[in-house]
C-alpha cells in the first residue's frame, strides 16, 4: 500500500464534501450581500479587482465541482469496462468542461448576467 493509495479517496471524498456544502449554500452566495461582501476582507491578499473577479465566479464553483468528483469516484472505483460508466463519466466530465469558459467569462467578462448575482452585476 502506497501513499497514494491513501491520499486519493481522502481527496476525493473531502473535494465531494466540500462542493456539496457549496452546492447546498449556492442559494445564499446568489442571494445574499453579506456573504460575498463588496469590501474584500483582510485574509483577501489581491486586489480589489481580484476580489470581485472571484465575488462573480463563486457561485458557478459548485456545479463544477461536483461532476469533477462525481467523475473521479466512477473512474476510480466503477466498472470502467461498463459503457455505462463511461458514458456517464464522459457526460459529467463534459459538463466540468464547459462549464470552466463559462466561469471565465463570468470573471473576466461580466458575462451571461443571470448568473452572475443580482448585487455584483
């Protein structure tokens, strides 16, 4: 047994743990000025610019982690000799990937405007 066969399903399972509180609280980050304030706080080592590049990207975080995670899980310990599996992974994957342009977009662009939250438009 190796180290990486320790580290991997420990990364995993926290990177799932975490996209789903994210996805869970997304509501919140939408909705809420508090949660993603104007002002960055001071933890925030960037610009000012930097923090509201990253305000407009934060809610579009979750739904791409979770098809990265969901993936790596069927990758690693599905049937990968299943079409099923594969199509699935493939699909979720294909998800992730689209979806990283149109975080980048969002950040850089300011663009599409419904999903960037209503107080960072």
């Amino acid at each position: 047994m190796n180290i990486e066969s320790i580290l991997f399903p420990g990364v995993l399972v926290i990177f799932t743990g975490i996209s789903l509180c994210l996805l869970i609280n997304i509501r919140s980050f939408y909705n809420d000025p508090s949660r993603l304030p104007i002002k960055p706080p001071a933890w925030w080592p960037y610009t000012k610019k930097g923090w509201r590049i990253w305000q407009r990207a934060t809610p579009i975080v979750a739904p791409l982690g979770l098809p990265f995670s969901i993936a790596g899980f069927l990758l690693e310990y599905g049937d990968t000799s299943s079409p099923v599996i594969k199509m699935l992974a493939v699909l979720l994957f294909f998800m992730a990937f689209f979806g990283v342009p149109i975080g980048i977009l969002i950040a850089f662009m300011g663009r599409p405007k419904w999903l960037i939250p209503p107080h960072l438009r």
